[in-house]
C-alpha cells in the first residue's frame, strides 16, 4: 500500500498542483491557469489528489478551494526536494524510471 500511496506522486503534475498548493489554497481555474493545462486534465489529477488524501477541498460560494490536507504532505514534498539535491545527478541518470514524469 506504501507503493501504491506514493504512485500518487509519481506524476509530474500532480507534484506541481501540490507545490502550487504548498502556500495557499487555489481553485482549479488558477490551477488551470498556472499548469496551462485544461481543466478536465486538472480536475481529474485533483480527483486523484484528493481520493488518496494529499488534498483537501472546500466550497467557497460557485467556487471550490483546493489545499493541502495534511501538513506532512508538504514536509513530504520538502524532504522528497531535499534528498533529490544530494542525489539529483543519479536520479536525472537513471534508467530504470522514466524522466518524463520527474518534474
């Protein structure tokens, strides 16, 4: 279940959405915005997001907010950036993961 928990993280996008909402929380059409992606595509990486609980939601009016549930998602992402600084060089080398989905 680890394995499939951090699978959740293995797409470059979904790893944006959750650096965009380390700070403040955003609605999908910002999200939509700053990606410049659609926003079925965004929608759908949120539904994931959110079905595996990295992030949370509320409604705001017509709108719907976006932020990070747990603050150890966000210790998660600073501790992911901080061994990759240490390891960036075997990492960006390996052959074994594809380099597409490393943001």
């Amino acid at each position: 279940m680890v394995a499939k928990y951090f699978r959740g993280l293995g797409d470059a996008t979904r790893v944006r959405i959750l650096e965009l909402l380390r700070d403040q929380e955003r609605s999908v059409g910002e999200l939509t915005r700053l990606l410049d992606l659609s926003q079925p595509k965004v929608s759908n990486h949120l539904a994931c997001l959110r079905w595996c609980g990295f992030v949370d939601s509320r409604r705001e009016h017509r709108e719907v907010r976006y932020r990070i549930a747990d603050r150890r998602v966000a210790q998660l992402l600073e501790l992911g950036r901080a061994l990759l600084e240490d390891n960036e060089e075997h990492v960006g080398a390996c052959c074994h993961i594809d380099g597409d989905d490393v943001p």
